[in-house]
C-alpha cells in the first residue's frame, strides 16, 4: 500500500472523513479546516504508524498532504 494511502486510513479514523477528500494538494489548515489540536493528533498517528518521529521544527513546513508524504517517504 502506498504512503497516501496508508495516510488516507490514518486521517479517515481520525478525522471521519471521507478517504477522497484528502489528496497531495490538500492543505491542513484550509481545505480540512484542522486546528493545531487536530493536527496534532493527526502527526500522533502518523508518527506511531510509520514508526518515526516528526521533530517540531519540521511540522511547520507540512503544509500540505504531498509535504506529509514527501517526509515519510525521505524519513520512514
């Protein structure tokens, strides 16, 4: 399975969404409207799944779903 679709089940369950409203270009803040608090969690899951830690410095540039993926992939 690839790295969006693993992301696509992590932000479903989180955020109970549906799977296609999430796509590279999708933007955390404006096209899902999360908040930190959301967003936050979301990384939890995210960290706990890949097995990696996301330091702080590096959470401000995932801007978009295609940033989150980009890391995983470079990281994981």
């Amino acid at each position: 399975m690839s790295t969006i679709e693993q992301l696509k089940e992590i932000f479903v369950e989180q955020t109970g969404r549906d799977a296609d409203s999430f796509n590279e270009d999708t933007v955390f803040t404006v096209d899902l409207v999360m908040n930190s608090f959301e967003i936050f969690g979301l990384i939890c899951d995210v960290e706990e799944h890949f097995d990696i830690e996301i330091p702080d410095r590096e959470l401000m540039k995932l801007v978009t779903v295609g940033d989150l993926v980009k890391y995983i992939e470079e990281n994981a």
